[in-house]
C-alpha cells in the first residue's frame, strides 16, 4: 500500500505564489527539463553543488548531490570548497545558513525567491528585542552569582540569519531537529533557563523527554506585554517558549492516531517533534526526519507505519526507501510544505542554464554585520552533536 495523496485547496492556492519565470520556461515536458538540467548540471561540473531538503519533491530532489535535514545539509556545506556555486533546493532560511558557512568565494542560490518559511517568519528582530528588554526588566537575564547566565537563547535553524545573530551575541547557540537535546543540555550547562526560538512544540517536546515537566514551561506571546506573562510564571519557568509552529505539523492530531489505531490495529506511528505535544505522547515514536527514515528503514519487513511529517518524505519512503513496509501519511490529505514546494524544476532549469551562461540569479547574502555573530551561533550549533 502506498501514499498517494492529493493537494487540498489551502496548498493548491499557495504553491501558485511563484517567483515568476521567462516565458521560454514555463509549458515545458518534464523530459525536456531532464535533459537540459542534465546537460546544465554536466556542463558546471565541480563548479555546481546541488543540495535538496528531504520535503523538497521528486522532480527536484532527483538531482541533488546530497539530501538530507537542514542539519546535514548545512554540514554539507564546507565539504567541496572547489564548488563556487551552492544550489540549494530548500526553503530561504536554509540558504542564509549556507551563505554564512560557505568559503567567501561561494556563492548560495535559491531556485525560487517566494521558497520562504512560516515557522521562521514568527518571529521578528524587533519582538525578540523586546522580548530580550522585558525578560530583562523582569531580571531573568541577570547573571547568577555561580556565573550561570539568567537566560541561555536557543533558536532553532529555522529562523532568519538575524535571529541567529541576536542568539549569537548573547550566549546562544542554533539547534536541529537531530540535535535540540543535545543542545538543550549544553544551554542548560552554562544557564538557568533557556528562551527556545521560534517552535514552541519542538521546545516542549525535546524538553519533556529530558524530563522537564510541562508546568516548568511557559509560552512567550510576541503580541502580548511581558510576552503576556507574569513575573512569578516566568521566574518558576525553565523554558520559555517562543509562541511559533510550522503549519504543516501542527495539522497532526492525536485523534488522527485513534483513528488509523481503530482502523489498522498493530500500526506503528512515528512523528516529528514540531508536531503538538499530545500528539507525540499518542505515537510510538518521534524524532528528526533522519531519525523517521532510518527507523522506518531498519524496521522488520512487512512493518505497518504512519508517519506525522511533511508527504514528500512520506511518499519516498513508501515507494523508495523503505519499499517493503507499508508507510502512509498520518494525515489521510498528506501535508505538504507549500513554500518548499515551490522549488520547481523549471526553477532549477532556470537557475542552471543562466549560470552556465554566467549569470547568477537569486544570490542568498546575509549582511555583514549579521554574519559573524551568525557564524558563530552556527560553528556551535555544527560542535553539538
Ligand atoms: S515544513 Fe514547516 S518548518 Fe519546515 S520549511 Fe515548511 S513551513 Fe517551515
């Protein structure tokens, strides 16, 4: 049995918000872009790196020369210094992490400049500013006399580079799906409590299965005064958790899981920790997308999963990876990450030909004055494994 799940009309109408392309690149035969990424690709030779996000879809994953999460990928960054170019088929927070991690004659494009990220949208300098003053105003970020930090920033990677920055400046470090425990023991190692930027539910989620309990653990709203909290709750607090979700996991609910359970008693589920907390309590398992296919890979042929991510990956280890097990969507509609969907292949054409021409389009830069405390929220995000 496999996924075959198609777009709802929330996804069909957001994957239309394209960057616009030439004229001559529009209405042409997946066959044809075949052929000339090929050639394109041929033609860049060392000179091109392609790197593609596990959500990105099949057209495009295709021709990636690494595929991996975003913690993988950005490791993958420093590994072909000869490439001067750095195609990355992913989302735009992805590119700027590359950008900073790249050797200064590289230079990282993203195929679609519309490939944003919701999640890392939630949270702007200017809120976590104000957030950063008031939790000072509150004497949280105080330096404790044993020479702990107050408040130990944490933010995940995906988030803008000035977030990153900010996070750098002050102690903080960046953090994956694969590495958000480690890096939660190495936050706590040098601070009382940690602000955790922007997924609540990926904060929540890694901080209880350390065995921090829920009501030590409180909710920022960036919309509210004091984050709408009051100083007693944030001072009883040891993690504070940014009011940010992705909106592909949060559509994961526990009753989704009682559902298929009734309907396929013996099925196994295995989630993303961005999805709610209830939802992970209610699957079998949870961990990064490279720990939902390595698990689901290693597991007994003839195995029954459901796995809650995003349904490109979904669909690939039902077909691809893990052909022998039966691997359906968590949600019966599949959820689809429609901003990284907008990386076509008519897109990477584009990109390809026109660089082979010698034209760069859609260059990724953080600004200078983001880069180094961004770097150095990334070096030490790349030192916790
Ligand atoms: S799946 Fe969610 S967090 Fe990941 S890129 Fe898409 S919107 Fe952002």
């Amino acid at each position: 049995m496999s996924a075959i799940i198609p777009l709802n009309e929330f996804e069909k109408a957001h994957i239309s918000e394209r960057q616009a392309l030439p004229e001559q690149y529009l209405g042409l035969s997946d066959a044809e872009m075949d052929t000339r990424i090929m050639a394109a690709r041929k033609t860049l030779g060392d000179r091109l790196m392609i790197l593609g996000h596990h959500y990105q879809r099949d057209e495009v994953i295709r021709f990636a020369d690494h595929v991996g999460d975003s913690f993988k990928l950005a490791r993958q960054v420093a590994s072909r210094p000869e490439a001067d170019y750095i195609v990355f088929c992913g989302v735009h927070f992805m590119a700027e992490s590359a950008d900073v991690l790249a050797s200064p004659h590289q230079q990282v494009i993203l195929p679609d400049l519309a490939a944003g990220c919701s999640m890392a949208d939630m949270v702007a300098p200017d809120q976590l500013e104000m957030c950063w003053e008031e939790l000072t105003q509150m004497g949280v970020t105080t330096r404790q006399s044993s020479g702990q930090a107050g408040v130990v920033p944490v933010t995940y990677i995906n988030s803008t580079a000035s977030i990153k920055a900010f996070v750098g400046e002050r102690g903080g470090t960046v953090c994956t799906s694969s590495n958000a425990a480690a890096t939660l023991k190495w936050a706590f190692a040098r601070g009382k409590k940690v602000l955790f930027l922007p997924d609540q539910h990926l904060g929540r989620n890694t901080a209880y299965k350390m065995g921090i309990p829920l009501d030590e653990m409180v909710v920022w709203d960036p919309n509210e005064i004091f984050g709408g909290l009051d100083p007693g709750q944030v001072a009883h607090a040891k993690m504070i958790l940014w009011k940010g979700h992705c909106s592909v996991h949060i559509r994961f609910s526990a009753k989704q899981i009682e559902n298929l359970r009734k309907q396929q008693p013996g099925i196994r589920v295995i989630v993303h920790p961005e999805v709610p907390w209830d939802v992970v309590q209610a699957a079998d398992d949870s961990g990064s997308t490279e720990y939902i296919i390595q698990t689901v890979k290693e597991s007994p042929v003839g195995s029954v999963w459901a796995v809650g991510t995003e349904v490109h990956l979904v669909n690939r280890l039902a077909h691809q990876v893990a052909p022998e097990r039966t691997v359906v969507s968590l949600d019966q509609f599949g959820c689809l990450c429609s901003t990284m969907f907008r990386v076509s292949p008519n897109h990477l054409l584009w990109i390809l030909e026109e660089l082979v021409e010698g034209r760069v389009h859609n260059r990724i830069v953080v600004p200078e004055e983001q880069k180094h405390w961004t770097k150095v929220a990334l070096d030490r995000m790349l030192s916790i494994s």
